[in-house]
C-alpha cells in the first residue's frame, strides 16, 4: 500500500465546480488512494499566498507532488497560485485561451455588480420554489396546485421528497409531491386531488428490496416494512402510472441529482434562473 | 446585433458539470449572446449519433460553428460525438492523459457496481439529513437538536431554510435552524432551546432594504415588513451574534451555494458522504 496522493481544490469561488469535475476525473484512478483538501473563496493574493504555502508544505512533508484543481478567474491570483509546487490542472486557463480564439474576442472578468443582481433574482426564485415545494409536500394542500411545475407522485418512502427540494435549489422548479396511499392504490381511477392536474404528474417507483431497507430502518418490524406490502404497493403503483399513460421512472440506483435531470427531460421543463 | 452562438452540453451523466463549469467560461464574454442546449444521459452509441446530427443540423442552419462542451467518460461515445461540426471543449480528455502520466498508471472506467453502491449511500446520508431539516425547521422542535451538525440562527426571513435544505442535500449535513423572535432579541441571553448548543449555532444576517423586499412580498404593508422593525431586528441579532461569540455572515449578495461553504468553512463541517 503507497501513500495516499494528496488533492487540492482551489477556487476563488465555492470550489463546487472544481470538486465535481476533479471526483469524476480521479473517479478514474480507482486504485489510487486521494486525500482531499479544499479551499475556497481565495480571492486576494494574500489568500492566495497562504494556500501555496500550505501546498508547498504538505509536498515537502509528503514527498510526493500534490495535484492541484484549480478554478480561478482572476488572472493575477492564479498567477501566484500557479507558483506552487503541485500538478496543475487549471480549468480557467487551460479553455479560456482557445475559446478566445474560436469567439474571435478577448475575455473579460464578469461584473462585481451583475453577479450579485444575478444573486438575487436566483436566490428570489429559489425561495419561492422551496416555500412552494415545503408547503406542497406529502400531498398536504391542493392549494395552489395549478401553480405547480411538476406534481411526483409515488408509495411512502420512493424518494419525492429530496427530489422536490432539489428541484427546487437547482432550478427554481415548483415541484408539488402526493404520496400514494394505500386508498389511492385500490382505485384505477387517479387520486382526486391531482387529477385535474394529469399532464404535471410523474411518477416514482423504486425496488421493493430497497423501499423494504427504508421503510424498515423507519417502522421496524411494521406491517408498513413488510416486503409483500413493499412489492403490491409498488405494483399498484406501476399500473397506475401505465393505466394512466403517466411518465416514471426508477430511483433505486439514481442520485437525486440523475433523477432531478430525468424529470426535467421528461417534463419538458427548464430551469427557473 | 450578430445570432446568438449555439452552445450544446453534451454528457453522459446529468451534464451539471459540464454546465458549471461552461457557464463560467462563457460568463467571460459578457458580449455575446449565446443560446444553450444541453443533452444529458448520452450513454450509448445511437443516442451520440442522434446528438452528432443535431448538432450538425444546428451549425447548418445557423451558419457559425457550434460550441460544444463535452462531459463524457466512455471512449467509444466521445469518439462518435468528436464527429460533429462543432468547437470541442473536452474535459475528460483534456486532463485524464495528463493525470494518467503524472499518476504513472492507466485511467479505467468506474465500475457500474461502485457507482451504485455510492448513489444508496449518499442517498441515505442526504434522506437522513433531508428529514432533520425538515423536522428542524423554523425552531419547530428542540428534539434530537443535539443530533445537528449546526443550527443556523436568524431573524423571520434571512434565508435559513434553503440554507439548511442545501446543506443536507449537497453534503448530507444535519442542519437545523431556529428564527429570532422579538422575544428573543429584547433578551441579552440567548434563546432557551439553543443555549445548550452554543457551539453549533452560526448567525446569518441580512440587508435590512432586502429583508424590507422579501417580507413585503409576504406580508404587504404590516409592522414586520416595516423598514423600521427590518432594521431593529437584524441590529438586535447581530449584537446577539457578537456578544455571545457566535460566527455569522450577511446572507445579502451571496448564492446559497455560497452561503453553504461560508458555513462549512466556519464551523469546520465535512461533508458526510
């Protein structure tokens, strides 16, 4: 076994896009063990000072190389950045280059002012769209429900919930869910309070093995967890999506994240902001 | 006033790597307009074919040559999808050659298997923090509050409930929050049901015109939408903050995202998968 190979993230931002992009790239090495180190937020250089001399001190302990991801617009911050003994990855500058020749003009650092407008409208939309989904959660008011942009619909514990509010962080999406009770499920007819509302429905199955694990970890030993109960609820569930020509899709082996992006195809939606 | 440049985001995941860290490229050229479509989910060799087409279609019609930023880990599709007319940005290909020489090893592609495992993982992790949140919403309950990885605290409206939903979602933290009441910030102590958790708290304030702007769209013309009362309350809070030695922030121009590492960085969270 060889040291684990140190990784740092260094943003004059979140740091959100370097993480992603840097995971799924060292995704790759999966015999090689990482040890992650993120930094974010270094916009002066004295900030940008401190983090060369921390990379330069965990190489020197370390005696191997450190690999930096680094995503940084400014130009003079990544220059001092660049000075550390580390193997660079830079985001910014290594297309920044190529699509100022490809758009034919030069780059220039977004406003200070716009971004922060920007801020705010997105920030206005993403309320909106998290007080819509809080208060449209678990089926507990059709108040409003026309205003929604999708409605989920699915069994106790399909996963509705993280998908409404991720909808709604990510994309500023008014995403309504209704939870499909066993009452629902006996009727080949649609539950009454999303009918009138058929084209926003999509719906959400899931294994019965795994609905079973979470149902269990919440209800032990509850009729609820039962594995029968688990596979005719999902069942019913199905059919009913069928019957009604209601799109749907599996969640056992997707993030919130896979299922947020299946929906909006499916639904034909675009985000908010 | 020259077309708009056509942008595609082509990936064989959900394509939100791709899009952030497309979008802060082309935020660069704050000149030119550009029209984005995004291709999510390409994952076999037909679908690539079709996006090939489209794209081609697309520089066809419009004449200039497409941009396409490509987030695509299987050989074979980004070979097919090279293929189209259009101004590659490659991430993968960019930077795993360069890793694979500085890592002195071969990129092979993640397992399917792993992946999945993960997903179940970090699905239970973010459920699990998802519900607290939930449960922990708007002071509603002081059950289990010693469970939280940090309970934000702020007065009626400066942005703690996307905050903590965000952070349960992003990083599978245990997020709490509690609203400052008048109550509160006649007192000199703090809250009863958060004093015995001072060192988890972390304050969020906000501009006292922009909490004017958010409660007025919620409450038109009453006392707690008042410029007067906005002003009082995030003074009282802030003195709180100060006197008791909690760390805090002004929510104002910052994205949640923003926001969410603020507060990692402050109380010294890691993300929990």
């Amino acid at each position: 076994m060889t040291a684990p190979r140190h990784v740092f993230y260094i943003s004059d931002r979140t740091g959100l896009t370097a993480e992603n992009i840097g995971e799924a790239l060292l995704n790759q090495f999966g015999r090689i063990e990482f040890k992650r180190h993120t930094y974010p937020f270094i916009d002066t250089p004295e900030k940008a000072r401190t983090v060369v001399e921390i990379v330069n001190r965990n190489a020197q302990e370390n005696g191997l190389r450190p690999i930096a991801f680094v995503s940084v617009v400014n130009d003079e911050i990544r220059e001092i950045i660049k000075k550390a003994g580390a193997f660079h990855i830079n985001f910014f500058e290594t297309f920044l280059g190529l699509l100022e020749k490809e758009l034919n003009t030069e780059a220039v650092a977004a406003e200070q002012g716009h971004h922060s407008i920007g801020n705010t409208q997105r920030y206005d939309a993403r309320m909106e769209a998290v007080n819509f989904s809080l208060n449209h959660d678990d089926g507990v008011s059709d108040k409003n429900l026309k205003e929604a942009d999708v409605i989920l619909m699915g069994v106790s514990r399909s996963g509705k919930t993280p998908t409404c509010l991720y909808l709604a962080l990510q994309y500023g999406i008014r995403a309504a869910n209704y939870p499909l009770i066993p009452d629902d499920l006996e009727s080949t007819d649609l539950p009454r309070m999303v009918k009138p509302y058929k084209d926003k429905l999509f719906g959400l199955t899931i294994q019965p093995e795994r609905l079973q694990a979470i149902r269990q970890e919440r209800r032990p030993n509850s009729t609820y967890a039962k594995i029968d109960t688990c596979r005719s609820e999902i069942a019913d569930a199905q059919n009913m999506f069928k019957r009604h020509g209601i799109p749907f899709t599996n969640t056992t082996d997707k993030s919130v994240e896979e299922l947020a992006v299946h929906i909006l195809q499916a639904c034909k939606l675009k985000r908010r902001f």
